[in-house]
C-alpha cells in the first residue's frame, strides 16, 4: 500500500478516567465544544474542535490519559495488514461500528493510532458485519 499523498488526520479521541474533568477542562481553555451524542445503547462525548478533524472523549479505565489519533485511510484491512508488515501489532482488529470501520495499531515504538475507513467510501477489503463492541463510540469514526 503506497500513497501518493499524505493519509489525513480524521478525528482526534481523547480517552481518560475522569470525564467530566476533562469536558471541563478542554470547553474552558480551547472553546471546544461538547455534544453528547446516544447511539446504540452506549453514549459518546463528541466534540467540536473547529475546522480540521472531529474530536471526541471516552470515559475508560486507562490509567493516565491520551489521545488517540485517527487516520483515515482507503481500505482499513489492507492498511491494518501494512502496519503488521511494517512492525506494528494490532491491538485491536478491523471491526465495523455506526459510521465506519477502524483498527487500533501500536507503531514499533510504541506509538499508538487508529486506522479509519468512513461508511461513505467503498466498504474494506473482505467486509463483514461484525457485532458492535462495547466502546466503540458512536459518534466517532
């Protein structure tokens, strides 16, 4: 998988323990403004960051917080594959959740992003409905 072009950032999600900490945190210093969005039986804090990526926050068991960035790509199983080619472990697998598909890769130096495939593009390579995961944010890629 070669590009011509640079892969762009599609959405930045910020997981941490202490949601409301950092609603509040993010709305006060940057202007970010939050939406909760209900999908699915689960709830997503999306955020609006202005122009550029969507953004969004997961309340989640981490023990520090990070973000995680999402890349979009063409095809999320052929990129998914090019990472492990490349040295990357998947930490989590190719799966389909309201408004895409993504995979979680950790770079070879640790690094961590999320490969993404919106649902308006073709579906990926060897699609299939997958059951929905519990954290997968709905209103995220």
């Amino acid at each position: 998988m070669s590009h011509r072009f640079p892969q762009r950032l599609a959405h930045l999600e910020l997981h941490t323990a202490d949601l409301g900490s950092a609603r509040a945190f993010y709305s006060e210093l940057l202007g970010w403004r939050p939406e909760l969005i209900e999908a699915a039986q689960r709830t997503y804090l999306a955020l609006d960051l202005g122009d550029g990526p969507s953004g969004g926050i997961v309340e989640c068991g981490t023990e520090r917080a990070l973000w995680l960035p999402y890349a979009s790509v063409p095809d999320v199983n052929v990129a998914t594959e090019r990472a492990e080619q490349l040295g990357g472990s998947v930490l989590l697998a190719a799966r389909e959740g309201p408004a895409g598909w993504r995979s979680v890769m950790r770079a070879p130096d640790g690094g961590e992003i999320a490969l993404w495939q919106p649902k308006a593009s073709v579906p990926p390579t060897g699609a299939r409905a997958c059951p929905r995961r519990s954290g997968s944010p709905p209103g995220a890629p």
